[in-house]
C-alpha cells in the first residue's frame, strides 16, 4: 500500500514504519465503534473520557496480536472508579475485522466533580494481559498507576516491563454532522524497534517511583532518533488525530515526511462482545443450590446483564449452578 491510497478509514489501525529512524507506529481512528462502546452506559463525563482512552489505546496496542488471540487492558483502582476493563479480539482469519468493547465499574457517589478523570481512579495497577487460546498459559504484565493519564501509565508500562520506548498522542470527543452527535476518537502509537540485547544505566528510571521512563532506555544515534521523531509528534493537533478531514496516511505524510513512513495493510475494527447464554451459564455453574437460592427473584427466574454490551439474560434456577437438575 502506497502513502496515496483511499480506503474508509473509520474504525481502522493503520500500521506504518519509519525506516530513517527504525521507528515503528499505528494510527488508529474510531468512530462507530467508540460510540457503541460508549452508547451502551449512561457514563459521566470523567468516566467516558477513561473509556474513550482506554478504547483507543486497546486498538493501538491490539493490532500487534496474532489471529484469534485476545488482548486486554485491566485498570484497577482504590478510588471512585475500581475497575476500566477492555478487550481486543484478534480477527478470526487475515482480513476480517478485529473486535473491541470496554466498560467500566465506579462508585458514582464517590465521584469527585473538582478531580479530573484520572484521578478518580487513586492508587492501583495497569495491567495488559494476552490469551493466546487453549492449552496456552496467557501473558500478564503489571505496573502501577502512574504518571497522570492512561496514555502515560502505558508508555510507563512497555518502558518497564517490555523495555520499548513507546509514545501516544490521543484525542477523542464528540462531533456533530448532519445535525447528530456522536463519539470520535483518534491516535498515532510510535514505537522504536527493540534493541537485540536492550540494557539500563542506573538503579531505576526517572519516572514517579523509580519506574523506566523512554529516555532512561535509548542512548546514541537511537536516542537522538527517538527525540526527533517525538518532536514531530508533538507537532500533531487534535482534529489532525481525531479526522474525519484529515486522512491517516497524508498525516503521516505531514508529520513524519522525511522519516520515510512506510505503510501496511489497516486493520478494520468492530464493537463486538463475546458474551452469551451459554457462557453465563457456565459461570454459574460453580454455586451451589443455596446460592443460586439467593440469587433468584421473587419471580423465581435469575437475571444477569453483560457488563460490556448491556444484554439480559434470564434462566430458570433449576437449571443452573452444581444442583443443576440433567436436562
């Protein structure tokens, strides 16, 4: 694909390369599927901006995975908000869409209105977890909380568990055409080749706690590389991020020209959740008889709504959990 190609660039990740600089990247748009992901609450602002992040760092950091694997971002917090949770499923065969959702669990009387949406979260981890499919052991990488946005415990994040100088610049909100309003978002992930035997100078890096921080890594003619081109990102303006006027590839072409991008085939992206009847079945089947008891409704049916994608189901207690009688 050359730098002047068309395709629709809603809800795609398009990979790119900088060979002047051995630098990697993508560019992510979401459009249709920032807004079911966000359609589906009733959220309050500080509590749509993290998930409007977290959707948009999931799709950037997501494309990298292998067919039919699942990424996911886990943000957990001792403050209002407890729990930022997303999901990125790899696409089931080379040109079918990737799936994302994401949801989030808050204590909305605990929310305050003079905090910004970071900080509702207070101390805890972010945590990025990779399932490679059955009979495989998944992948879990943690680092605290740290840093002041999302963007920035995940750049913290590949510089301290992975050792990979990594940059986002993100930008969401919500547009309004032909008179109806609804969620965008936009980002570019740059992120420089790893290094055969990478290494760190020092005790610990420079970031709050001790944590590695993108210079504490590169050194050289590969840190000079990495300052220019975080330069030219810093050049980049939200609505060049977020489109629809700007195209991926002529903003790559603008911000990184002499970089030499190259660019590789987009990844087309959906909302999608894998929940179903049968798998909310199978995570009741570990209570006993008693506990299904009290989870019954006067009724006598049991009810349970995914908390990604809002769906209600209902079952007939004696047919759940380990008392269930054989059908």
């Amino acid at each position: 694909m050359t730098i002047g190609s068309q395709i629709a660039w809603d809800d795609t990740v398009l990979p790119f390369q900088l060979d002047r600089s051995d630098i990697r990247g993508r560019v992510a748009r979401l459009d249709g599927v920032l807004e079911e992901v966000l359609s589906k609450h009733d959220y309050p602002p500080q509590i749509e901006a993290l998930v409007a992040e977290a959707s948009l760092l999931t799709a950037l950091i997501g494309q990298t995975i292998k067919l039919r694997w699942k990424l996911s971002l886990q943000i957990r917090g001792n403050g209002a908000v407890k729990l930022i949770a997303t999901d990125y499923y790899g696409p089931s065969e080379d040109g079918q869409p990737a799936r994302i959702r994401a949801y989030a669990n808050f204590a909305a009387d605990q929310l305050d209105p003079a905090v910004g949406a970071f900080g509702q979260l207070g101390a805890g981890y972010f945590a990025i977890l990779i399932d490679q499919g059955p009979g495989m052991v998944p992948y879990q990488g943690i680092t605290p909380i740290a840093g002041g946005s999302l963007t920035a415990c995940a750049e913290t994040y590949f510089a301290q568990s992975e050792q990979l100088p990594t940059r986002f610049a993100l930008s969401f909100g919500q547009s309004t055409a032909a008179g109806e309003t609804h969620w965008r978002g936009g980002g570019v992930m740059i992120q420089h080749m790893p290094k055969a035997s990478p290494g760190v100078a020092g005790d610990g890096g420079s970031g709050e706690g001790g944590l590695l921080q993108n210079h504490d890594i590169l050194d050289g003619d590969e840190g000079e590389n990495w300052r220019r081109v975080n330069l030219l990102l810093d050049t980049v303006e939200d609505l060049e991020l977020i489109g629809p006027s700007v195209q991926p590839t002529d903003l790559l072409v603008r911000l990184f020209h002499e970089e030499f991008p190259r660019v590789f085939d987009a990844q087309p992206l959906r909302f999608g959740c894998s929940c179903s009847a049968d798998r909310v079945r199978e995570s009741l089947s570990i209570y006993s008889p008693d506990e299904i008891a009290e989870m019954t409704t006067d009724e006598g049916i049991l009810t349970a709504d995914c908390q990604f994608c809002g769906a209600h189901y209902e079952f007939d207690p004696a047919t759940l959990g380990t008392g269930a009688r054989p059908e």
